[in-house]
C-alpha cells in the first residue's frame, strides 16, 4: 500500500502541529458546556426520540456534536487543507515525482482522514463519558460510526475539492454545511418538523450520521444504525469512486 | 477626522464594491439560519416547558438580539483581524498606503470608518429580517454597531502587530467562541452557576447582548464598551504607528 | 538519429494545454539522450522547456506523439520509471512545515526506501547540499538558496539514474553553484545520465554534452556547444554601445559591417571573423560608440541569433 505514506507525511506534520487536533474537540466541547448548563436548563428533557424515553438535553445533543465534529474534520482536511496543498503548497507534485500516482494520493488523503476523524472522536467519547453523558455502552460503537461519516465526507470533500476554482468557492462550502449542522436534528428531534420537511431532512448525510451515533449512544439498538451505516457505506463508496477520477484527472493536468 | 483617513475608507470601499456579495452571505446568512433553527426548532422545546428564566417571553424573542449582538461581535473580529493582518504584512494595502501623506494613524481611522460603515450595514440588514420574525426591535441597531467596534478596535491593534495569522485563529477560538457561548446570547446568564456570573460582567458581548435586549442598566453598557472602544483606539494609534514606521 | 542506445527518446512529442485558450506549449518535437550524457535544453520563456521536463519526468501526460525512457513507455509505465528519476522542478515543493532532515526522509519514504537506508543518506546528501547545521530547521525559515540546495539534495535520496534539472542554480550564489556543477561533474562520472535546463551559458557550456534550443515548443537547433557555435555564429563578435537617442540611428548605419548584425534593446552585435577589422570599417562610418569591444563568440550568441530578433544582410 503505497498510499500509506501519505498517512506517514499527515503524522510528520501533526507532530509539529498537534495542538489543532486538540483545538478540534475544543469547539464541541464549549458547545456541550453551554448546552449543559444553559439550554439544558431551558429544555430540560427531550422526549421526541423514538424508540426511547425521555433524555437529558445535554445527552441528546452530545451524540450530534461529535458527529458534526467528525463530519467538520474530515471535510476540513479533504477540502481546505488539501486545496492549499494543490494550489499553494503544490505538495502533491512533488509526490508525483516519486513512484506514487494520482490514486495513491486519494486514498492516502482519505485514509488520514479517517484515521484522525476516529481519533478525534475517541478523545470526545473520553470527555463526554467523564461528563456523564454516555447513556448506554453501546455508546462504543460511536467509534466506529465516526470512522464511518469521516470515510463518507473526506471521499465527498475530495469531490468538491475538484470543482473548486479559487479561495472564494470555499465559502459555498460553508453555507451548505452550515444550514445541514442546525437543521439536522442538531439541537433537536426530527418530531419537530411538519411531516414533509422531515422528509427532506432524512435525506441529509448529517442527519443519518447523527442517527448513527444517536441512537448507539442512547442505548436505542433499533434498525436505524443500520439504514444510517448503509446509507453512509453507499455515499463513501460513490464519492470514493468519483474522487480518484477526479483527483486524477486534476492532478494530471 | 482628519481627510487624509478618507482615502484608507474610500479603498475599503472600492474593494466592497467588488466583493460585497459573497462577504454579505457570510455575515447576514449565518445568523439568520441560526435564528431559524435555534428560534423556531429549538424554540418549539424551549417555550413548551416555559423556564422562569425567560419571564414568559418567547425563546425566539429572547434568541433574537443576542444573535444580532454576536454576529456584531463576529463581524468586529472578521474585519478587525484578517483584513487588518494582510494589509500589514509586506506587499499589503498598509504599506502603499504609508507611502502617501496618510499617517498610520489615518490608515488606522480610516479602515475603522469602514467597519462601522459595514457593521451598520450588515447588522441593519439582519435586524431587518428579525423584524420580520417579531424577535427584536429596531431600537437594537445602535448597540450592535458599538459591539462590532467595541470588539473591531482592540483586535485592529493586535492584529497589525501580530506576525502569525495561526494568533488570530487561536484568539478566535479560544477567546471569541467561548465569548459566544457563555455571554447570554443561548441562555440567559442569571442561570450561569454563581461566580461565573459575576464573571460575565467582564464580556463585552454580554453588555452588547443587553443593550440590543434593551435590559438592564443602559448607560453602564454604553460605558463598558465605549471604554474598549477608546482604549482600542489608543493602543491601535501606537501600534499601527509601531509596525508601519519600522 | 540513433534510436539504440538512447535513455530518453523522443519522437513528435507533443503538449497541448486544454484552454480555453487551448496552448500549444511544445509542438512534435524529436530528440535522444544518450546513456551518461549530459543533455541541455536552452530557449526563452515560454520556449516549453519545463514542459518538456515534466514530460520526461512522468508527472505531465503528453497529448502526441512518443516518449520512451529507460526503455519504458512513459505513459504506461510511469512508476517503474519514476522509481528510477531524480526531479528538480522550476520551483521548490518542498514541505514548508517540516523541518530540512524531514523532507528528505519523507520524500525517501514516497519511494519505498527504509527509514534507515535514507537516514544513512541524509547525512550525505546535507553535506553536499551544505545544509548539515539547518537539518533541524523548519523549511519555512530558510533562505531561498538553501530551498534549492535542499530541492537537489532530496532529488538524490533514490539515487537516480536519470536526474531531471530544471534550472537548477536559479537563485544559487556563485559558490553554491560552482560545487553543485562540481557534484553534477561527479554524479555524470558514476554514469547518471542528467537531463537539465538553464538560462546561463557559462553553465550550460560547462556542464552539456549536447544541447537543444528550444523556441515557440520546437527545437531549433541541437548539438554540442562547440558545434552549435561554429554553426550558428562567426568567429568573433564586435559589442557597439550607444547612447540610447542614438541606438536606432546607428543601427541603420552600421548596417553591412561584418556577416550580420544583431540589435539588442542596448547594444549591437556584429558578428564577423575579424572584430578589429569591423570595428575600423565602423570608424570609417562615422560611428562614435560609447564603448567598444571585440571578443570571441560563444553560446549567447548562438541563443541570440536563434531565438532573437536579427538583421540578416
Ligand atoms: N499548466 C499550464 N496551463 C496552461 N499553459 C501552460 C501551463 N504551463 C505552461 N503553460 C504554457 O506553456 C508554454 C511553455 O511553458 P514552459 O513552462 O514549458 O516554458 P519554459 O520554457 O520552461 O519557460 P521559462 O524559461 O520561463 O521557465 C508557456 O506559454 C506557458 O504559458
Ligand atoms: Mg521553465
């Protein structure tokens, strides 16, 4: 696997910038802080979940948090970092003066970001556990459901990637993103909305990945996780086909 | 104002007219889609178990000026820092700009004109909407535009001195965010644990946040953040004159 | 010419950029390059000389035409190939976060070495790039020389057979230079074929066994430096300069002296086998120079007349 390398180069450069990683988790965690001793306290208990019984307001949000955290780093790594590192860095040039190819570059980028999505989210997983959050242990498999949605999104983000012309397109980015983070039953249960929304809202790949990690750390074991993780497998599985075309015929130019 | 301040304010101006489009989407989209999801979905469970805390005021009308003092807030950070940093670098606005008869000074004043030219603009335009909503008052307006400079001023005067772009994304996140977060505008701050909210009278987003609320001792406010305003200004004066003198 | 024997080998080779404007940067061009040679390309900007390295160099698919290296299809065999090249591009893509020791062991890892075997060579290659004392220091933080010395050195890790140089010294200070042709001297000896670009003469006459000139994406002319010469240009070359209100002027009057003449934005160069001669034939004009000077011709010249804008008589 000569794309393991790039995974190599990922880690060689954390090592002198680790502390981003951390910065990561800090923005979740600021946001679970305030939700828990603010509008917690406004909302109390949600009871619009189905399949289970009333939660605390904090333990509902907690699952979305790290799931919106997962999806933001991988797609920060596949889209932001990676079009410095093809249009200022050039970094994937040099690459392609050695034996590695367009496709190895996919994947390695890929595969990095998938590595520190699952990372980042077990070092949530440990904060939120210690705050109390985690309902159930099958909150567990919140782990592999984040490597899941960072699989889905960095093979999105290396799509996306190829479309853009410039530092401005980045911000189109953004406002698809920010919009699926508050409407995807973010902060609050699907119940809310008017049937034909919620069929809207179903649709979006946040919304699933918050169902994957919901319901697991929730202790609410229902066929949801499944259709979520199918869901997800699917979307990663197209995005990854199309990037490697992509990114290679970018990258050829 | 001195004229010469004009001419830093009519090259902010040129640039806005270009690009005045994508930044508009920025500033005035993000809040509006919060107030959105946060008044409305959020809102629906907020108002079912009708908290004290909110005096039986919805929590769209309570959500509503505190976004619109945030993103003054953001506003004040998004101009006051990356703008100010690349046209303080080698090669940037700034650098031309001492070259003419503008002292750093007037290039200081000059870009702030601007800011609370755009803060007025920008966070007119959300008020605007939130009008619409019924979730603030237009008499919000004054106060959002003194949180934006309250916030622009101080950080223009860091940020012209400051060497590494990764300082201001560091203030952002660890000043900025949690600013946000803790300053009244997702909840009110009576229900912050007891020394936390002795400490929220140190936020300037919080004196913001009750000026477009209209709550509270008014003139204090005013006060706070007129002083950080001044004190902004005269740091912004030295340090300005500092890094494009040197 | 040729066809056994060659390294590289290059038949109709063709780039078109898609536009819009569709570009033809190099348009069917034909060369070989000889096992353990040093070949140059010469050519203005724009000429599509670094297009043509980065055909060689496997990173750029050609739109026609044939390119074989090391025996090999550059198209379909393009790690097999790269595996064996060596890559200075035009510019540095260095790791600006990483420190001058990490680029190297990272861009050795890229090609499958062990951690051991490019930490043996590193030390080597600091030396010779004179870097030994920053191996420590982040990329970013180096001076532009230092940038290049260290794009040569890491292009060494995989000990290449073919060594791709696009205009390697660019930017180099004098004594910077002088060793890397020095180690180019060495590396050809040890029987590394290396393919190179350049914009000075001195070096490309140092260093090239053959060379190509290339101009508007075609070779114009090719061969050794001394043939290029006795080819293309006379023996000797008379430099005129003028004040700049009379440069024209003085153009239209020199016109006959010597084989040719050659008006520069700043000078006239009239190419002949006897400069003193000339230059007594300008005096008989009536030409009052501010300086005047014969010398040999050499490789300037050639480019000059090849790729300039000429008065032929
Ligand atoms: N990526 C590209 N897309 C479109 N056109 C290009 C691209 N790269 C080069 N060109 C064009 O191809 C032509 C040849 O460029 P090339 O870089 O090969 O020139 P060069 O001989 O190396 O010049 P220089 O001496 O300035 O380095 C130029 O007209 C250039 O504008
Ligand atoms: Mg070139």
């Amino acid at each position: 696997m000569s794309a393991a390398v790039l995974v190599e180069r990922n880690l060689m450069i954390y090592k002198h910038t680790w502390y981003v990683l951390l910065a990561e988790i800090f923005e979740p965690i600021l946001y679970l802080l305030s939700i828990g001793v603010g509008i917690g306290v406004l909302v109390g208990s949600v009871t619009g979940v189905t399949g289970g019984s009333p939660v605390r307001y904090a333990a509902f949000v907690a699952p979305a948090l790290l799931a919106t955290a997962a999806m933001n780093g991988a797609m920060n790594e596949t889209t932001f970092l990676m079009f410095g590192k093809l249009k200022t860095d050039r970094t994937y040039e040099s690459m392609l003066a050695t034996p590695l190819s367009e496709r190895d570059v996919a994947l390695g980028e890929i595969a990095w970001a998938v590595l520190r999505g699952t990372l980042v989210s077990l070092a949530f997983l440990a904060v939120i556990t210690a705050l109390g959050l985690v309902e159930s242990p099958w909150a567990i498999l919140v782990v592999p459901g984040a490597a899941l949605i960072a699989f889905a999104f960095a093979t999105a983000g290396v799509v996306v990637v190829t479309f853009l012309r410039d530092w401005q397109d980045m911000q189109y980015i953004q406002l698809v993103m920010l919009p699926m983070f508050l409407f995807a039953t973010t902060f609050y249960p699907l119940s809310v909305y008017p049937r034909p929304v919620q069929l809207v809202v179903q649709w979006l790949p946040l919304y699933q990945s918050i169902e994957l990690l919901r319901n697991p750390a929730l202790g609410v074991l229902s066929p949801r996780i499944l259709v979520a993780a199918v869901y997800l497998a699917a979307m990663g599985a197209l995005c990854l086909t199309v990037a490697v075309r992509r990114l290679g015929r970018t990258l050829a130019a | 104002m001195s004229v010469p301040a004009v001419h830093e304010f009519g090259y902010w101006w040129h640039r806005y007219r270009r690009t005045w489009r994508g930044t508009a989407v920025i500033s005035i989209a993000n809040p509006l889609l919060f107030v959105t999801a946060l008044g409305f979905g959020l809102g629906r469970l907020v108002d079912e178990r009708n908290s004290a805390y909110l005096h039986g005021g919805s929590y769209l009308a309570f959500i509503g000026p505190g976004l619109l003092a945030a993103s003054a807030m953001q506003m004040g950070f998004i101009h006051g820092s990356g703008p100010v940093f690349q046209s303080a670098r080698v090669g940037g606005n700034y650098r031309a700009a001492v070259t003419t008869p503008m002292e750093p000074s007037d290039i200081f004043t000059g870009h702030l004109l601007f800011t609370a030219f755009r803060a007025t603009l920008d966070s007119a335009a959300i008020l605007l909407v939130l009008l619409v909503f019924g979730a603030a008052s237009p008499a919000a307006l004054p106060g959002a535009v003194l949180t934006a400079l309250a916030f622009a001023t101080p950080i223009s005067a860091y940020a012209v001195s400051t060497d590494r772009p990764a300082k201001l994304s560091a203030l952002f996140r660890f000043v900025i965010m949690p600013l946000y977060m803790f300053s009244g505008t997702f909840f009110p701050a009576e229900q912050l644990p007891g020394p936390l909210r002795a400490l929220v009278w140190l936020s300037p987003l919080w004196h913001g946040t009750e000026l477009c609320r209209g709550s509270g001792p008014i003139v204090i406010h005013v006060l706070v953040l007129l002083a950080l305003i001044v004190a902004g200004y005269l740091a912004g004066r030295r340090s300005y004159t500092r890094r494009l003198t040197a | 010419m040729n066809h056994t024997g060659a390294l590289v080998s290059a038949r109709g080779l063709t780039k078109i950029y898609e536009g819009p404007p569709e570009h033809v940067a190099v348009g069917g061009i034909d060369f070989d390059v000889r096992r353990g040679e040093a070949f140059g390309f010469l050519g203005p900007n724009g000429a599509g000389k670094s297009t043509t390295m980065r055909m060689i160099g496997c990173v750029s698919p050609r739109s026609g035409g044939e390119l074989t290296i090391l025996g090999h299809d550059a198209a379909r065999d393009r790690r097999t190939i790269k595996a064996r090249l060596g890559s200075v591009p035009q510019d540095d893509t260095l790791d600006t976060e990483l420190t001058v020791e990490e680029n190297i062991l990272i861009y050795g890892r890229y090609f499958g070495l062990r951690r051991d075997v490019i930490r043996e060579r590193t030390d080597r290659l600091l030396e010779f790039a004179r870097l030994t004392d920053k191996r420590a220091s982040r990329v970013q933080d180096l001076s532009g020389g230092m940038r290049r010395r260290l794009t040569i050195a890491r292009s060494l890790v995989n000990e290449p057979d073919l060594l791709l140089l696009d205009e390697p010294t660019t930017g180099l200070d004098p004594q910077a230079r002088h060793l890397l042709w020095e180690r180019l001297f060495r590396l050809k000896q040890d029987g590394v074929t290396l393919i190179l670009t350049t914009h000075y003469m001195d070096e490309a006459e140092q260093l090239c066994d053959r060379l190509a000139v290339m101009d508007g994406g075609r070779i114009v002319a090719h061969g050794s430096p001394r043939e290029l010469i006795e080819r293309y240009v006379t023996r000797e070359v008379l430099e005129l300069r003028f004040p700049l209100d009379r440069h024209e002027q003085a153009a239209e009057k020199a016109r006959g002296i010597g084989e040719r003449i050659e008006v520069l934005p700043d000078r006239l160069l009239c190419y002949t086998s006897d400069g003193e001669a000339a230059l007594e034939e300008a005096g008989r004009r009536g030409l009052d120079p501010l300086t005047a000077l014969v010398r040999r011709s050499g490789l300037e010249d050639v480019f000059l007349t090849l790729t300039g804008r000429t008065l032929i008589e």
